[in-house]
C-alpha cells in the first residue's frame, strides 16, 4: 500500500463513524458484551498468548502459524470458486495441496516461495459477493466483532474446514485451540493503536476492514482530488 492510499484509507477510516453508526441497533448489550470479552481477554487470553510466545521457539511458532494457515486454504479456495474468482480458487487449492504434501502438512510454506499467493476469503465476504446486506453490528461473547450476516456464515464456514474430517474429539479441540492462540499471539501489542472511546474504535475498525476484504482491497472513496498532491 503506497502513502496515498494509505492516507485515504486513514480518512476513510477517521469518518468510518458517521458511516456506520446506523447499523448498531444493539449497541447497549455489545458495549457490555464488548467489555466482557476484554476482561477475559486480559485475565485469560492474553496470558496464555504471552506464556506461548515467550517459551515457543521462533521456527515452531512460525511453523505453527503455517500449520493453521494450511488448514484455511482448502476453505479459502471454495470461497473464491463460489465468488466466481476461479483462478484464485485454483491457486488455494495448489497451495493446501504443496504444503500437506511437501510442505510437512504445512508446517512449510512451500506454496509462498515458489509464487502462490496467499488470500483471505470466508463465506462472510461470499454471502457479500452474493448481494447478501451486512444486518445489525453484533459483538459475540467470547468471539468478538461480528455483524448479523458474518455470524450467520459461521455455520457453513465450520464445515469448510478439514479439522471436521478429523474422528477424535480431542485432537480436533486441540488443533482449535492451538490456532486460537496462535492467532491471539500474532495480534499482542496492537491494543497500544487504540484511539477514542474502545468500543467505538473496535466496531469501525472492523466493519472498514470486512468491507477492505470483501472489496479485495479496493477502497472507494471520493479523495481523488488528492491525487494532486503527488
């Protein structure tokens, strides 16, 4: 991302308030949903992602990470064949193919190095390609942001994912919880970003980032005459 759009997309995000405001009927019970999560966050979460990324050597937890990147490729690639996107699709399923195999199920990150890019879909931003409206704001005890439409696509998102395959409970449990702290762990320190009020910061910052990812990165906004300034 070069300085310009950079600088729109901070503007874009600046007023993302007065655009957004409208879809938060429910603001009163995610406020107090919001506060929640951070007071578990803070006693639990953060902890143990701390206590993991203190005593986890750095080439297993970049190994970990791809381990659990692997895993979301397969969805992936169904999200973009399903959003008309097949190349992509094809270039996800090549690349959850070369890390199982020999990428030492995915441990390596074979695909990257040897030019398959890797992509973020969901059947949230698919059920967006499909015309589907985002509904309410939702904040998710223990989950997080969320809007009516995203939370919905949950459900048939689960199934996308390989760990359903797996025929032992605990294993399966494992590998969730393992990539639940994983991710915790790459995202410690960016509570020191925070401006304003919390909530408000949270809410905005994540529906500007959904609607970046539904739009793949193509940000529309009306500061074109900036554009003098190069």
């Amino acid at each position: 991302m070069n300085r310009m759009v950079f600088y729109r997309f901070l503007i874009i995000f600046l007023l993302s308030p007065l655009t957004f405001a409208e879809i938060d009927p429910f603001q009163t019970i995610n406020e107090k949903t919001h506060n929640l999560n951070q007071a578990l966050d803070l006693q639990v979460a953060s902890p143990v992602a701390r206590l993991y990324k203190n005593i986890t050597p750095d080439f297993l937890e970049i190994g970990v990470t791809n381990f659990t990147h692997n895993i979301e490729d397969l969805s992936i690639g169904i999200n973009n064949i399903l959003q008309g996107k097949l190349r992509a699709g094809l270039s996800d399923f090549s690349r959850f193919t070369l890390n199982s195999s020999i990428g030492l199920v995915g441990f390596v990150d074979v695909a990257s190095h040897i030019g398959f890019t890797k992509h973020d879909e969901d059947f949230g931003q698919t059920l967006a390609v499909w015309g589907v409206p985002d509904g309410p704001y939702i904040v998710l005890p223990g989950l997080g942001p969320s809007t009516m439409r995203d939370t919905l696509a949950m459900i048939p998102d689960s199934f996308l994912t390989p760990l359903w395959l797996i025929d032992h409970d605990r294993t399966s449990y494992s590998l969730t919880a393992i990539d639940l702290v994983d991710t915790r762990a790459r995202y410690l320190g960016l509570e020191s970003i925070v401006i304003g009020d919390e909530y408000l910061f949270y809410r905005d910052a994540y529906l500007q980032s959904r609607s970046f990812e539904i739009k793949d990165g193509e940000v529309e906004d009306s500061f074109d005459d900036f554009d003098d300034f190069n």
